[in-house]
C-alpha cells in the first residue's frame, strides 16, 4: 500500500518542483541549447584541459547509476500503476528535467575538491557552500543521508531483484543464487577499485544500450500497425483524472502525472543531485561544458530508453499480449518483447538486465562510498557500509520491491526538494556559468 508521504506530499510536492522550476530555468537560461544549437554542439567536443576523466566517460559513469531498473522494469510499473498516460508525464519531467540536470552539474563542476585520487564533487558541497556554516553542513548532511539510503534501495536491492527476476523467469534459477553471483562480482570492485569504474562503465554502457535500442525497434517494426493508436491512448489516459477528484488538486494526485514523474525520476535521477558526483570528475575545462553532457543524459535516458521500453509494452498489449499485474514488472517487459522476438528475447533481456544492473550497483556503491567520505571521512565506517551493501544485493534478490520502491520513492523525493530549491537559489551563478553559451 502506499505510504501517505509519497501519495499525497512527495507524490504532490516532486512533480511541481520538477516540471515547475524546469520550465523556470528553461527560461532563465533563454533555452540555450536550442536557441544556440552550434555553440552547445561545439561545448561537448572539447577534450578539456583540467584533470579528471574524459567527458564522455563521466557521462558512461553517470549513465551506469541511472540505466538500468527504472528504463526496463520502472517504467513496466509506471505503466501497470498509473497507465498508458504516465509515459507523457515521463517525457514532461524529462524534458524539464534536462535543463536541471545541466544546472547541477554546473553547479557540482564549480564547486567540486581536489584529492589524492583526483577531481570530485557533489551536490552535497554546493549545497554547504551556498548555505555556509553549521546550517549548510547540516542541510548537505541530510542530503546525504537520504543519498545512502537510496544507493542501498533503488541504486542495490531493486536492480538485485529486477535481475533475479528475470533469471527465475527465463532459466528458472533461484534467486538466492544469483543475489550471491551479483554480490561476489560487484565486491570484487567495491572493495577493489570503487573510484575508478569508467573503464568498466564506457564499455557495458554503450554495448548494452546499443543492444537494447536494436530489440526495441523490432519490437516496435512488428507491431507498427498499432503505433498511431497506442499514442493516442497515451496522450487521453495522460489527461484522465478519474483516479482523483478533478479539478487542480485531482491533476496533482493522478496516478498517470504521479507514476509517470517519480518513475521517470527515478530512470533519469534529473534534479536529485547524484548524476554530477560522477561529472564532476571530467576535465572539462568549463563547468557548462559538462554540463551539456547532462542533457545528453537524460535524452538517452526518458526520452529514448524510457519511450522504447513503454511504446513497446503498449503496442504489444494492444494486441491483446501481457497482462497488467502489479509484481509482475519484469515478466510483463519479457513477454512484451518475447512477442516479436520469440524465446531469444529472454535471453537477451536477461543478459542486458544483469549488465544493466551490475553497471548501475557499482555506480551506486561509488555515490554511497563518496557520500559517506563526505559524512565521516572514516575508513572503518566506509567498509562497513562497502558490506552491508554488498549483503544487500542478496537481500534485494530475494524479491522485497514493495517496500524498497516505497524507501526508494521517499529518498529520491527527499533529495530533489532539498537539491532543487538549492538550484533556485544559486540560479544566478549557474546563468553566470551558462552566460558564453547564451549571448
């Protein structure tokens, strides 16, 4: 059942920040990055000339925490939970959300440290650099907070079960076994080389992505008949609010607008502040330069993987192919795909959920291990949480999603309030920093 706190505040309160402020910015920044397509095509091609990783390889890093569960099995649920229309609403808070994502980044690139293994950052420190003092440092510190809690939630246990789950689907191999294959491969990274995973991520990422475009456009091709049919079912369950009661206060509480954002948040993870602790890292000589990376981001993220994945669903289920039920997310996706590609879609999905996966638990256990060096800065206290995160990969696998997307739900919530608002108030020197791109 759904907690009131996602329902009815951060269900209500996430989708007014996100869409709201991000039309703001898009405005504010004077939508650079269509009014100036050159100048914005020419930022991303520089190779930089400070310290840290290629552009691109922060953005592989980047795109390892946020592909994975939310585009495949986040975005079954959105559908099965709040229906077609919370795909709209995805491509809503997507398109809002890029220009927020791009402020963050530019933000966390600013105000990033130096340290014996080179360049970092976060929104945790802007966020105490703006407030300052005993104020800020405890505002950062329940950001980050709530940071580690999602990376043991959304960042393990759900892409745990989401792999699971596909493994007892197709190969009917227990989950227990596979939560332990998972948590003994991540851990070889984990307590390895956590800070330095963008050689393992700037290979899987654009493989699997590339993999996963291809099975989704033959999804589509084979059941093209019903493309212009699936979309308007889109756009009239987007507007249907018989889920709540009318009127503005029922727009804000319908299932499609509150699925379809927190979803979509969750897949892209735009204005939560946890994207620019592996884009600071690049050496990209100006922070708007990589910044744009970030818009890139959640392109490839909501508007293209997101949208395969849901249109694929759709076109399958129009004819008459798959079955709404909640707790079902993953056999729904495999089945969807199975329709046009037969037994080999299992297959397949199967080893892109698990490379998908892997990719975004060692992502999440590089934000978890960054957020607590900023918390502590203790050696004892992070291998603690490197083990009690790599337990959580088997806990996760034995399926405990109800709860975990309801921790997951509140952590991101809480962490894009606290980020966004901080977005608004340092607006003037992220213009300042987007200035060479807008005249």
């Amino acid at each position: 059942m759904e907690v009131f706190l996602n329902k009815y505040i951060l269900g209500v309160l996430v989708p007014i920040l996100l869409i709201g402020l991000g039309i703001f910015f898009l405005f504010y920044l004077k939508f650079f990055f269509i009014a100036h397509p050159k100048k914005t095509f020419l930022s991303i091609l520089g190779k930089g000339a400070g310290k840290g990783i290629s552009q691109f390889n922060a953005l592989t890093v980047a795109l390892a925490g946020t592909l994975g569960v939310g585009n495949i099995v986040g975005v079954a649920s959105a559908i099965i939970l709040g229906g077609p229309g919370a795909l709209f609403w995805m491509w809503v808070s997507a398109f809002s959300a890029m220009i927020l994502k791009y402020a963050e980044i530019v933000l966390a690139h600013k105000h990033r440290r130096s340290g014996k293994l080179g360049e970092y950052g976060g929104a945790m420190y802007y966020i105490q650099d703006f407030y300052r003092g005993k104020v800020g440092k405890a505002i950062a510190s329940f950001f980050a907070m709530f940071c580690i809690l999602n990376s043991l939630s959304m960042g393990c246990m759900l892409q745990a079960d989401a792999v699971s789950g596909s493994f007892k689907e197709i190969f009917d191999i227990p989950p227990i076994y596979i939560g332990i294959l998972l948590a003994f491969i991540s851990g070889i990274v984990i307590f390895r080389n956590i800070h330095d995973i963008s050689p393992l991520t700037s290979v899987i990422i654009p493989l699997m992505t590339g993999l996963y475009i291809v099975m989704s456009f033959v999804v589509i091709w084979n059941f093209r008949a019903g493309f212009r049919d699936v979309f308007s079912l889109i756009l009239k369950d987007a507007f249907s609010f018989s889920s709540a009661t009318g009127g503005l206060f029922g727009f804000l509480l319908c299932a499609q607008l509150r699925y379809g954002t927190m979803r979509g948040l969750l897949s892209n993870e735009a204005g939560c502040g946890t994207a620019p602790m592996a884009h600071a890292s690049s050496r990209a000589k100006l922070a708007a330069e990589q910044g744009i990376w970030g818009i890139i981001e959640v392109f490839v993220d909501t508007i293209l993987l997101c949208s395969l994945t849901g249109i694929s669903i759709l076109l399958v289920f129009a004819n008459g192919i798959g079955d709404f039920c909640p707790g079902d997310e993953m056999k729904l996706v495999i089945s969807s795909y199975s329709a046009a590609l037969g037994g080999i879609a299992g297959v397949l999905m199967t080893l892109m959920v698990f490379m998908f996966a892997y990719a975004t638990i060692i992502c999440w256990a590089y934000y978890g291990t960054r957020t607590l060096e900023y918390l502590t800065g203790r050696k004892s206290f992070i291998f603690i949480y490197k083990v009690i995160y790599t337990f959580s990969i088997i806990f996760g696998a034995l399926s405990v999603k109800s709860i975990v997307w309801q921790i997951s739900d509140i952590a991101l919530g809480c962490m894009t309030v606290i980020n966004v608002v901080t977005l608004w108030f340092m607006r003037k020197e992220i213009k300042r920093e987007t200035s060479f791109l807008v005249d």
